[in-house]
C-alpha cells in the first residue's frame, strides 16, 4: 500500500471510531428512578411494606411481605401460609392507579406483590396501600405517599 493509501484509510477509520459514540449519546436518554417506601408493618411474624418507583411522570406501586426476623433457634422453619393480598394506588385528589386483590403463598422468601401504576400528572401526589391478611388475622395496612416531580 502506497503512503497516501494509508493515509485515506487511517482517517477514514479514525471519522468512523468517532462518529459512534455520538450517534449513540445522541440516541440514548436516561431517566432516573427514585424508590421511595412507606413504613413498615408487623403482623404474625410478617413485615410489610409498600414502595413506588418513580421514573419521569411514571408511577409503579408494589408491596412487599418478608419474615419480621429470623425463626427462633430450635424452631422449625415457618410453615407455607396463603395470604390474603390488596394493593391500591391513586393520585391525591385525583385517578385511581387502580388495585390488585389476590392470594400470595409465602414460606420465608420474601415476596413482592405489583401490577399497580401508570402515568401521572408532574407536581402531584400518588397514594398507595399494600394489606395482608390470613386467618385469624385481619388486614393492617401500611401507606405511603410520594409526590411526583418531574
């Protein structure tokens, strides 16, 4: 290959290794999602909790249920119990996100319970509830509030 040879293809790979990177940055937004959780709440040997994550003007609602604490030495490791589940999300003053009621199997892994969200006006205010409830015990509630700032 003669000099000028290497020359036009030196530059032409030098346009190309730079013109990628732009086109890529140019192509690709990133949003942050901010995870912001209520409370917790104890119930039978459970801890519950309800969390949002916020992404944009985007709003996802879920529940979460775990062992309040390790079982005590010499017991036997807790028993699979069916629970009764309700999670709930609206705007303050606003649209329901909507809800979801259903039956959870929970041994000691912590599970998490979703399907509530969507898009909501920027400056406003989501409300969600997550409850548990298996015999004997009745739901016990815990909230949480999260304004959404976009």
């Amino acid at each position: 290959m003669n000099r000028i040879a290497l020359i036009a293809a030196g530059a032409a790979g030098a346009a190309a290794l730079f013109a990628v990177p732009v086109e890529a940055g140019a192509a690709t937004t990133t949003a942050t999602t901010t995870v912001t959780c209520g409370a917790s709440g104890l119930q039978a040997g459970l801890m519950t909790k309800v969390c949002a994550e916020v992404t944009g003007d985007s709003v996802q609602l879920y529940g979460q249920i775990s062992l309040a604490g390790p079982p005590s030495p010499g017991t036997p490791w807790p028993q699979t119990q069916e629970l009764l589940t309700g999670l709930s999300g609206q705007v303050v003053g606003g649209a329901s996100l909507g809800s979801v009621n259903g039956r959870t199997l929970f041994t000691a892994s912590t599970v998490r319970v979703g399907g509530v969200g969507g898009t909501v006006p920027c400056g406003s205010t989501v409300h969600g509830s997550f409850s548990v409830a298996t015999y004997p015990w009745g739901p016990v509630p815990v909230t949480v509030d999260v304004p959404v700032v976009c």
